[in-house]
C-alpha cells in the first residue's frame, strides 16, 4: 500500500457515525449503524517508516473483546468504515498492528480489555512493520461523532552535531527500557530490566550530520542519563546529559554545539513531526549578517555565522537574519528571560530582524537554547541557534534560587550548602546585616573554588525558629555586573553539652522528632544555669513526666505517648511493623542538624559492653579509653496520669566538668506489655543489637547494667540525639 502519513501528529481519526445499509461493508450486522474512519493529512509516497501497511480496530464492551475488524482499508481520501454489532464500547484504532498483534490469541468473548491494555513490545516490533499508531474513542448510540487522536507508540532519539571538526564516535543512553506498552495508558504488563543502549560510529565517526540513533517505547519516572563520546583536533571529550521522560511520539534530538574547544550538549524535546529532518543537507541557508546586526558586549558568533553566544548578564541587542529569498522566519524554544520579538528588516537582502532581551541568569543556572528556523515553503531550508549561556559561576549543592535570587530553605540547615566554581575574572564575599551573626562562612578550598558553609552556635539564646539571612555578592573585577543572593533559614537549637567532643544533647525527644517546637528548647531549658539530675530529682511528676520524652519506633516520626486506661500503662500507637533505627538514617528520626547516637557515643559511658553501674551514688570508672568518668544512681518514684508507675531510675555521668544524664520511660515490647525499668536507646549502626539499659529498683539489688545486647526493631527506643557534627561553629 503506497500511502503514507504526512503529518501524524496532527493526524485524527474523524469518526462519522450514521445510519446505512451498505452491503460493501464487511463485519456489518443489523444494526444498521456505520462508523466512518478518516485518517486526515494522506497522501501517496513510498517513506517506509510511516507507510500505512494496514489499518484495523478492536471494540471492547463490558472490559470484554467484543469484535475485531481486522482488513480495514483506507481510500484515496483516507477513509476507513466499520459496522460495529453494537454502538458501545472503547474501540482501540490501530495503523500497522499486523506484526505486533498476529499471534498474540486475542479472542472475542474471551480476551479482556485489561489484558489488552497490558499487551507489550520491543520497540524494534513497533517500527519493523510499519510505525505503529493508535489511538482510543467511546462510542455509544447517542455518539454523533468523535475525534481520535492517533499517537506512534515509541520516541525518536535524534542525534545533530553540526560541527565540521567534531566527530561522534558513540552515543550511550543509560537506564532504558527495550520494551514497553503497545497502548498508551497500558499498564499490568511485564515490562524487563534497563539495559543501556550504545550506538557506535567507531568505524565511520558521525561529522556535521544529524540522524536517528533509537526508537524507545514510552518510559517514565528513571534517570536516563546520556554520554557522547567525541573528539576534536585528535582530544577525546566526553559530554553527558540527561533526557527527561521518555514519552511516546515525541521527539528528543542531542544537540551537539561547541565554542572553540569548549563542547557541550542539549536535549531538545519536540512533537513528532514530518519535515523534522534527520540529516544536516539543507541546513545551512540561514545565517546572521554581523554588518547590519547590533551586537552589545559579550554577544559572539561564531565563524559559519549560524550560532550567537549570549552572556549570562542582562543585555539587548538586534540580530539580522539572511537566507533564501521568500523564506519565511519563526522562532522556536524558550529561555527563561529572554523575551525575542521578529520585525521585518531594514535591509532589503535580509529576511528580517530579531531584537533580543535577555535578564542576567542566575548561579545555578543551564545554558539555554533558541532557534531561529527558516522555512522555503514547508522545508526546513536553514537554522540560527541562539546560545544563552549559563552564569559562568557553576555552583553545586543544596541552594536552589528562585526568580528574585533567593533561597529560602523554610527550615533549620547547616553544614555544606554549596560549592561554587568562580572565574578568575570575578569575586565573591559574604554580607550580613549589621547586628546579625555571620552564621555562613566562605572558604576556598582551591583557586577559584569555594565552598558557603552553614554555622551553629551552641546553646544559642536566639534559636528559637527566627530567620536568619546572609547575602552572597558575586561582581566582576571591575565592580560590574553585581549578582545579589540571599539566603535565608530558621534558627533553631536544642541544648547541648559537649562531652569529649560530643554535643549531647540534654534532653529526650518528644512529639515529632522533626518538629523543634515540640522539643525542649535553650529557650525553655528548665534546668538552665543549673544542673539536670538535681531538677529530675525535684520536680513534680508530671513535669518529670514531660521531661522523660516519648517512645518512638523506627520510621514513625511521631512519638507514642505512656497512656493508661486503668488495666495498665503502654503506650499509644504502638506497632508490630517497623523500619529499624539501625539501619534508617541517622538524621531520619532526629530534627534537622541533629542525628540518632552510634555505638562509638554511647561506648564512652561503659567500661566494656556490659558494664553493672549497680546504685552508686556517687560512683567512678575507667572507659574504654582510659577516660575517668564520675557517675550518680539516682531513684525516685513517680505517679504518672493519675497511676503509680513505680521507681524510675536516672543516671548522671561527669566527665571534665560537664555532665550529661541518661533516663527513660523503658520501653514497650509487645501488644499488651512493657518494661518500665529497661531503657532500649535508639543507636544507630547495627540492625540486631542497641545500647540499653536493664535496670533493677535498689530493693531488687540486681544493679543497673548498662549493655550492648541484642533487640528486635519492635522495641520502642528513647531516643537521645547528638548534634550531627559541623564544620564552622561561630
């Protein structure tokens, strides 16, 4: 069949649906109705890959195959027609199924319209027969008609690489699928492992050329990361990308452009559409006529004139585009800022003029890509490529700027925040406002490499969530093109002791581990100034209860709170399915900046791994380490919730002057039980085995043992943080 389609995405299926009793039509029965099928934009060619081998339709009603219509013919005017047995259903239209479809033993009355969906094919399946196309209408008697929107079934990935001393020696695309769905929306399938898909110019290198390198099904939701490997003047460069998803019918074309020796490459997305172009014949009858353009300061082209080079600062300027005589101009793409208006030139030989605004890009920033695309009737006859190069300070990291230049992060944050690549040809410094503390910090690391460090300062009387800003200043050597950057956080602490290098912090958390406001602040520390073990040993039980924290199990941020129904104490919430503390993140149950303790913390406060601290009060020991510790056994009973609880135990360690005191809930260990006086910490670092304390009243005599034993996630944990550590304290 020599007819194939012109402009498939703009293609519809045009259904007309009346009533008729055209005894030409096969599969027709009495009902009498007739749906008419035009495949619009036809015409007569040999192109292979869209040629209309075959053209068929499946109805579907109640989720069942209902009938096939298998031999559907187009006409000269691009019209199929079908006798649907009945006006209901999905009816699923297909160009070129025949290889796809053939035996796959769909049956009427047996193959439902979710297996149908779930129908699966490698790409090489869905282009070998002819591209594929489909699309999907409902149809029912009060239906007058319908429009379908046809679709191929696969992406195009195109390769262009204009460059006359550039050559494409391979092209890799990571992390792909080979097979997807057939129909679009198609799910249930058994869709096979990413592989990463080569192709090889390595015995004829690929030279200002552009060509197709793979047809992908439809894939969403991976990293499809991609490598070229080129090389220019005899150097090997190596340039990556990554391609967004992969979505069918459409078009992602690896842009290859180089300035001097500096090459890079740009995914460019577009709808599938004949007259895309796979070679560079043609392309070259557009260039810009520098003499008559007006050019500001920075703007280069290239020698071939067919490539401008923006600078990242705010600039105008007026392009005049030459060509072919009758050539008409658009403009295509979008760069953030950059606002590009068309104007019919001054100049007779000129096709027109182009005048350009662009704002100053951001740190952070990408190049950006504009094309000017001349048109000789419908043939693409030549192409400008407007360059709007990237801020040429490349910064990584965790600050995002929005359009006003500023970062807010919304939340505590310290540690790296980015490091940054500054030219030779620009400075960088820190600014605050008067009375604020220098709370981010710039250290070079190497010429011209710099990395923001975000500060903490223990105890802070003011980290009580107000924000804190700093600005980043970034100018030329000559004190032009000034960039301003703010950068704003919460401040937020909870108090601390630092015990041989470790910032303990005082107290247990309580409510949301990630929320500071639930936690006892430096703000509202009720033993500041004073000493922990003394105010546990005389405040009232329910403020002794509050202090004591909640019970918490891995992943579940919130904590369980000691309730009492009058059978018993538990705690509320608790759960037979947990992550495990671990394993998880050390920052995941802890607030921002602060982290669960390892093994190596809670060893300083032992001698050995199970260690009887019995009821000494006071009482000394030797570490691990060799380190005097100082130690105190301290009981009192507590009436909590309007219940006895009994004796709760609490245990002061001093170590050069600076004491940090352990104490717990115990903990709950299944449905219906828990054990008051065994304190299971929450430690990171080893799934099977957690820092606890198995304690005993001073009437039992069994002594305290505080040991490294073995505990199942299930156990709820209290949990003690230390600070995560940081860099710059100020």
């Amino acid at each position: 069949m020599g007819v194939r389609l012109v402009n498939i995405l703009s293609v519809l299926l045009l259904i007309s649906l009346y009533s008729c009793s055209d005894d030409s039509i096969s599969y027709g029965n009495s009902s009498g109705d007739v749906v008419t099928a035009r495949l619009s934009l036809l015409s007569t060619s040999d192109a292979e890959t869209d040629a209309v081998e075959n053209v068929s339709a499946y109805r579907f009603d109640g989720g069942m195959l209902a009938e096939v219509f298998d031999k559907l013919e187009p006409g000269t005017d691009g019209v199929v027609s079908l006798k649907p047995s009945a006006m209901s259903g999905n009816v699923y239209f297909m160009i070129n199924a025949g290889n796809l479809v053939s035996g796959r033993g769909f049956e009427v009355g047996v193959t439902s319209e979710s297996d149908f969906q779930a129908m699966t094919a490698g790409a090489d399946e869905m282009v070998s027969g002819g591209m594929f196309l489909s699309g999907m209408s409902a149809i029912s008697r009060q239906t007058s008609s319908v429009a379908v929107a046809m679709k191929r079934s696969v992406a195009r990935i195109d390769i262009s690489s204009p460059i006359n001393n550039l050559e494409v020696n391979s092209v890799k695309v990571k992390n792909v699928c080979p097979e997807g769905y057939v129909i679009e929306g198609g799910n249930g399938g058994n869709i096979p492992q990413p592989v990463d898909m080569v192709k090889d110019y390595a015995d004829s290198p690929l030279t200002a050329a552009e060509e197709t390198l793979f047809y992908f099904p439809h894939q969403e939701g991976k990293n499809f990361e991609v490598e070229i490997m080129v090389t220019s003047s005899g150097s090997w460069h190596r340039l990556k990308t990554v391609l967004p998803d992969i979505l069918r019918n459409k078009v992602y074309t690896l842009k290859v452009y180089g300035d001097g020796e500096d090459f890079s490459v740009k995914v460019v997305e577009a709808s599938w559409q004949e007259g895309d172009g796979t070679t560079s014949d043609g392309l070259r009858n557009a260039f810009v006529d520098v003499d008559n353009s007006v050019l500001s300061d920075g703007i280069r082209v290239n020698e071939t004139r067919d490539s401008v080079f923006i600078p990242s600062w705010e600039t105008n300027f007026s392009l005049a585009i030459s060509g072919e005589v009758g050539s008409t101009v658009n403009v295509d793409g979008l760069v953030k800022g950059v606002d590009v208006t068309v104007s019919r030139s001054g100049n007779l030989d000129n096709l027109c003029s182009l005048n350009v605004s662009s704002s100053n890009k951001i740190i952070g920033s990408v190049d950006g890509y504009m094309y000017v695309n001349v048109h000789y009737g419908d043939a693409l006859r030549g192409r400008v490529v407007l360059v709007f190069l990237a801020n040429p300070v490349k910064m990584q990291g965790q600050l995002n700027f929005d359009d006003n230049y500023v970062c807010d992060f919304g939340r505590y944050i310290d540690g790296e925040l980015a490091v940054l690549n500054v030219p030779d040809d620009k400075v960088i410094r820190l600014e605050f406002d008067e009375n604020s503390p220098e709370w981010m910090k710039l250290e070079e690391t190497a010429d011209g490499t710099y990395r923001i460090l975000g500060g903490w300062r223990p105890n802070d009387a003011d980290a009580d969530g107000r924000i804190q800003e700093g600005r980043i200043l970034i100018s030329d050597l000559s004190g032009v093109h000034n960039e301003t950057y703010t950068v704003k956080r919460q401040n937020w602490g909870l108090p601390v002791v630092n015990i041989n290098g470790t910032w303990w912090c005082k107290y247990n958390l309580r409510g949301n581990v990630k929320e500071f406001t639930d936690q006892i602040l430096i703000s509202n520390d009720p033993a500041r100034g004073g000493s922990v073990a003394d105010y546990l040993a005389g405040c009232t039980d329910d403020e002794f209860l509050s202090v004591l924290g909640d019970q918490y199990q891995a992943g579940n941020r919130d904590g369980l709170k000691l309730k009492n129904d009058g059978t018993g104490f538990l705690f509320e919430g608790y759960s037979s399915k947990t992550d495990n503390f671990g394993t998880l993140n050390p920052g995941y149950m802890a607030p921002d900046g602060y982290e669960i303790p390892d093994y190596n913390d809670y060893r300083f406060f032992n001698w050995g791994n199970n260690s009887n601290l019995g009821y000494h009060n006071p009482g000394a020991f030797n570490n691990g380490l060799g380190q005097r510790l100082n130690f105190s056994v301290v009981e009192r009973e507590a009436i909590f919730l309007g219940y006895e609880y009994g004796n709760v135990t609490f245990y002061d360690f001093e170590y050069e002057g600076e004491h940090l005191v352990l104490y717990g809930l115990g903990h709950q260990w299944s449905e219906t039980d828990i054990s008051k006086k065994m304190i299971q910490f929450a430690t990171y670092g080893n799934s099977g085995s957690t820092w606890l304390i198995e304690g005993y009243s001073n009437s039992d005599g069994r002594g305290n043992w505080f040991k490294f034993a073995a505990s199942n996630a299930q156990k709820t944990r209290t949990i003690r943080c230390v600070k995560t550590p940081v860099e710059y304290i100020y």
